[in-house]
C-alpha cells in the first residue's frame, strides 16, 4: 500500500501506481498530509482506479502527477476539453490557492472509495454514489466561488491602491 502523498514518492513508485491501475485493477493507498482537511485526514484509505480524462466531473478526486513530478491528490473544480485533450484545474480542499492546471497526460486516477476508521466498524464512503457525486460537485463549486471572490478583491484591491494619489 502506497500513500497520497504529502512526500515526494520515487518517480518509479509513482510510475509503478500509474502500472497497478493502467492494468485495470484498484491501487489502495493511505492519504497522508493535509492539503484535503476537512474532507479527507491522514490515514484514511483510498481505492484509487483508473479514469478516463472524458469521465471526470467537478468535484471528483483526482491523484496526479505535478509538473515536478511529485503525487498529488486534490478535487477537480474546473475541466476545460480542447479538440485533442483536457486540461484540468484542481485545489485541495484546505488550501487557499488552486493547483496549476493539469494535462490528463499526467492523470494516475481517480478516487472512487475512502475507508475511514471514525467508527469501531470503520466508515465506507463510495464516491460514485449519487449522493456523494452531489456533496463532491457541491464542495467543488464551493472551492470555486470563494477563488472567484478572493481574485476579485485582490483586483478591486490593486485598483484602489494604483488609484490612490503618491505622496
């Protein structure tokens, strides 16, 4: 078992998920880190499979590969398809500012159960249920509005700043 991943894994780990899921089976990992609080803690377990860039929806939870190379596991909140591919935009849910876009070329798969241990049985979330899909895309749209919002004041802000007369 893997982790999704606060620490940088080796690229042939990442390349060895990227074999497990490509070949058609499921990859559970441990999630580590906590760029996804409130919604996923450390420790918590993820069955990640593959997923074609076409499937992914808003709100979805995407593991993937950062331009430097390192996993990470953040929610998609926007998905823009040109003619040949799509570019997708994730945040973590604790985080403030977005993640640089993401090419599906770098797309490991997407997670489809969390295993949480809140209870003595252990708590089973499947994310493909409808209920699930509606928290997941709302939870996204909400990531989203509060990034518009904080963009906008920073212009408004750089407005009101230029504006002013220099003493």
């Amino acid at each position: 078992m893997g982790t999704a991943c606060s620490r940088p894994l080796p690229a042939d780990a990442i390349d060895l998920f990227q074999d497990i899921i490509n070949s058609g089976l499921s990859l559970r990992v441990k999630a580590t880190g906590g760029s996804m609080i409130p919604f996923l803690k450390s420790g918590e377990i993820l069955t990640i499979r593959k997923a074609s860039p076409a499937s992914l929806k808003k709100g979805d939870l995407l593991f993937f590969r950062s331009s430097n190379g390192h996993c990470l596991l953040h929610r998609i909140i926007m998905i823009k398809q040109t003619q040949k591919s799509f570019l997708i935009q994730t945040k973590g849910d604790g985080l403030i500012e977005p993640d640089e876009p993401v090419p599906d070329t770098r797309i490991v798969g997407k997670v489809h159960r969390i295993e949480r241990n809140s209870s003595m049985h252990g708590d089973q979330i499947d994310l493909e249920s409808l209920s699930w899909v509606i928290v997941n895309y709302l939870v996204a749209m909400k990531g989203l509005v509060i990034l518009k919002a904080r963009l906008a004041v920073r212009r408004l802000l750089g407005r009101h700043e230029s504006a002013r007369p220099q003493a």
